[in-house]
C-alpha cells in the first residue's frame, strides 16, 4: 500500500470514529442501552452530544430534547452539563416527572445523582393532581418526594390560593407546610397566619402562632388551630375569640362550623355584645349564628353596665335571644337573609338558682326572663326582691329598669313586702297585687288592688337614749291601700275603701300574733355582693 493509500485510510478511518462517535450515542440513548443500577443518572435521549472538558473533566454536553432518567424519575430540558460525579446542569424548559403522581418546571436544575437532590430555579411550578405550586427557587429531594423553598410562593388548589414566604411540600402524604406571611384565600374567608400545614387530600388546615379568619359574616383570631376547608368546621384555641357584627365571642377552645352557623366555647367563656353593654361568662357556650341564640352553662354570669351602676346575675343556664328578625338559611346559595322589617328584640332567659346583684335592687329565684330593649325582667319561682330594707315576694314578680335607675314593679298573687324594725318586729304589706314606683332607685309609692293587709310600727324617738322605741302597732285591712315611703320607711298610708284597722300598744301584744298569713323573712338568701350570687 503505498503512501497516498495509507494517508487516504487513514483520513477515512478519522471520519468514521467521527461519524460513530456523534452518532452511536443518538442511537443508543434512543434504546436507552446504558443500564442503571438505581443510583447512575441514565441518559435517554439528546439531539446532539458533545464533549465539555472545558466545563469539567470528562463532562458532556447535551443539545436537543435532552432526557435523563433515574429510577422512576425523568428529567427533561433542552440542553444539559452531564458530569462524571453524577450529576448535572440542565437549561431550558426544565421538567421532573416522578412517576403518575408529580410534576416539576422550571429554566435552570442543578441535580446531585447521588444524593437525588435538585435546585430547580426561575418560574419553577409544581403539578401535583388539583394543586400547583409557583415560585423562584425550589428544593427537591427526589427520593422522598419532599420540596422547600425560601421565596415567595403561590400555591392554588382548586378554589384555596396560598401564599407564604418560605414551605415545605411532602407529595407522598399531600402535606404543604408554610411560614411567614401566610395568607389563605379562599371565595368565603381569607386566612392570616405564621405558620400553617395544609393538607391538599383532606382540605385540612393546621396554623399556629397569631391567626386571623375574615369573612364577610365574622372574623375569627387564635394562635392554634384547624380548619376543614371542605366542611367548613374548625377548632381554635389559645386567646381564641370569634367576632361577629354585634357580638364576640371568646374562649379557652372555640369549635365552629360555618355551614350551620353554629359555634362552641369551652373554658373561660365570654359572649361580650358591645350594642347592648352586656357580658355573658361561663365555662361551656354554643352560639347559633343564623338564629342569633346564646346559651352559657358552668359558673355562668350576666353582667349588664349602665351608666352609673351593673347588673350582675347568675344561673345554672343563661339563653341570650338576639333580636327577633327572623333569620334563615338559604340552603341553595349557603347564606344568612334577614327579614329587616321586624324591630331589634334582645332577650335573656336565665334558668334554675337565679340570683342577681345591683348596688340599688337584688333578687332570687328559681327563672327569669330578661328583655333588653325594654329593660322589663319577669322573675318566676318564688321569686325575691331586696330593695333598700324592703324584701318584696310574690308568686311572680316583674321590674322595669332604666339606663339610670329603678322605674317600677308588678307583683302579683300572694304579694308581701316585708321591712325590719328589729329582729322580732316587721312591718309587713300585703295584697292580691301591687304596683311599686321607684324614686331615685329607692321605693316611693305602692298601690295594693285586692285584699289589702298591713301591719307597721309606730315609732318615737326617745329623749335619753336618743332613739327610736317602738310604741305601738297598726294593723288594718282594706282591699285597696296606697303606700308611701320616704328613706325606704313608712311615711303615710292611704286606705282608699273604708279600712278595718286598730291601733294596738307595743306592752298589750303577743309578737307572735303580728306576722300576716304566709309570712317569711328570707334575709340570710340576699346577696350582699356580686360574689355572693355564686353562693
């Protein structure tokens, strides 16, 4: 063979490895002829494959609808750095699809095949069934199916959108952890938050530290909790309170479900409605939204301010009735109507062991019902009443208050009333009915209709001792008597009909025989403080 032949062959020879070289590996990564053996990042396809030993040490360079593959993970871009530690760079149009269940883009990946850990940046976008997740850098390790990120983020399944500064995403258990900044919106409520973990399987949310809930109906605060976004249930605690139009509730644990309108509390209860000044506390409250109805059991309390003094009352049961307009669900679009042609109708029904305290008037008995509006309390149960030194009972018993005193009274059947002069004498009035008027919250006048009886003391003031000595007694009965007192004392009587009355001397009775029929003196139940109505 002589020189020009060896110098042809060998031309020849130079362009077949060329030609093999270039394009074998297009052949083969198409058969995907390199095995792997779980670890080994396996190249599947590229256009074009070229050597890049200016990048690395044994480095290629892919071109073209670039495939890799490890395990069950493929990973496609439209070029890509392969190195021998295996790992990689890949530019362009970057996809990770991990089986059936995900999917991950972006423009940049740095993957780390030994450790199956990838950075993916720029327009990164997760697809996972209905959720997608979208922000700058992502984290990902592969072979546990986890994600983080540290930049802002968007997350959107179905009609829930999330977004967070930092969040941990695990695809095999549906779990998205977020911090900082945390805001839920969905088309019924905006949620605020720390720290949250949402489950996109069972539409559950997890939040801690300082939470907010708005929606168009209340607004909803703790620092833990959950919430069912499917169901719209939810539970919160820790300096947990809901808040609606008129009224806040707060509580140790609140549990509310949105679709009923119906909210629990448990543990240091308060039902706080700032229209009316009123203060509801107990230790278990259920609160119907759509029905505007409160009840508070356990260590309950009623406080009403005024402008000068409170009402403070307690009770086995408290029910609070917001107003009367009649409320209710439309079940087709899931919101509260009101009728607003009806009139505002606060009302309280207090229920079994009622007692009540305020610095002018005192109470006992068995229930009570309280209208806000009109101020009017109607007592039933052997009912009492103090009044200054006057004990007033009857078989019911109702008041009217105003926002700064005491207006009047109706007692009726078997009415007494009853004052003390000492411990064995006591002037006493009785009557089918009585009608009291108050003065500067103290009695001023009484009007009996219906056999009309009364028993006082007559009194003088004695010269050594300087005070008062019983010197007689009065007793008269005459079916209709007017009464009128002064400093809570007897200071005239009007007989209106012709009386049967007989003045007695204090030396010439028997004590025992001036106490009217039905008499009791029930001192020892009066509560001389708020705290003693829990006695």
């Amino acid at each position: 063979m002589n020189k020009t032949e060896n110098t042809t062959l060998s031309i020849f020879t130079m362009k077949l490895f060329f030609v093999l070289f270039f394009l074998l590996p297009i052949i083969s990564l198409s058969q995907s002829t390199v095995k792997s053996d779980g670890k080994k990042i396996e190249i599947v396809n590229a256009n074009s494959l070229k050597s890049a030993n200016n990048i690395a040490n044994g480095a290629k360079r892919l071109i073209g609808d670039v495939q890799f593959k490890q395990d069950n993970t493929l990973m496609f871009c439209d070029s890509a750095y392969f190195y021998k530690d295996n790992s990689l760079d890949a530019f362009g149009h970057i996809r990770i699809q991990q089986g059936d269940s995900i999917n991950l883009y972006g423009e940049l990946l740095k993957y780390d095949g030994n450790t199956k850990k990838a950075i993916i940046t720029k327009n990164v976008t997760v697809n996972k069934g209905d959720m997608q997740l979208t922000t700058e850098t992502l984290n990902y390790d592969v072979s546990s199916s986890v994600g983080y990120y540290t930049t802002p983020a968007k997350i959107i399944n179905r009609e829930n959108t999330l977004t967070s500064a930092t969040g941990y995403f695990f695809a095999k258990s549906n779990d998205l952890t977020f911090k900082k900044d945390v805001v839920l919106t969905n088309p019924q409520f905006v949620i605020n938050c720390d720290t949250m973990r949402y489950n996109t399987g069972s539409k559950v949310t997890y939040f801690k530290g300082p939470t907010t809930i708005k929606s168009k109906e209340n607004l909803i605060y703790c620092e833990d909790g959950w919430y069912d976004t499917f169901k719209d249930q939810s539970r919160f605690s820790k300096n947990s309170y809901i808040i609606t139009e008129e009224q806040k509730m707060l509580g140790d644990s609140l549990y509310y479900d949105r679709k009923k309108g119906v909210g629990r509390a448990l543990k240091n209860v308060q039902i706080i409605d700032t229209a009316q000044k009123i203060t509801i506390k107990g230790d278990y409250a259920k609160y119907n939204e759509f029905e505007d109805l409160s009840i508070v059991t356990g260590n309950t309390l009623f406080i009403q301010y005024f402008e000068k003094d409170t009402l403070y009352l307690h009770a086995d049961t408290l029910k609070a009735l917001g107003d009367d307009k009649k409320k209710r669900i439309d079940h087709t679009h899931s919101k509260a109507k009101k009728d607003t042609s009806a009139n505002d109708n606060k009302q309280l029904f207090a229920y079994h062991k009622v007692k009540f305290f305020k610095n002018d008037i005192q109470g006992k008995c068995d229930s009570l019902y309280y209208n806000v509006n009109d101020s009017i309390m109607k007592m039933r149960g052997k009912p009492v009443l103090w009044s200054s030194e006057n004990q007033l009972t009857a078989d019911s018993v109702n008041i009217t208050t105003g926002s700064k005193s005491l207006k009047g009274m109706e007692l009726k059947g078997n009415c007494f009333i009853i004052s003390e002069e000492d411990s064995v004498h006591f002037n006493q009035i009785k009557g089918k009915n009585m009608n009291g008027f108050f003065k500067d919250n103290k009695l001023a006048r009484v009007d009996i209709s219906g056999n009309g009886q009364t028993i006082y003391y007559v009194t003088e003031i004695n010269k050594e001792t300087k005070k008062e000595d019983i010197k007689a007694v009065n007793r008269a009965d005459c079916s209709d008597i007017t009464i009128y007192l002064k400093n809570n004392e007897f200071e005239k009587i009007n007989f209106i009909t012709k009386p049967d009355a007989t003045l007695f001397p204090i030396d010439k009775i028997d004590i025992k025989e001036f106490k009217l029929k039905d008499f009791v003196w029930r001192k020892k139940e009066r509560p001389l403080d708020k705290a003693s109505i829990f006695n």
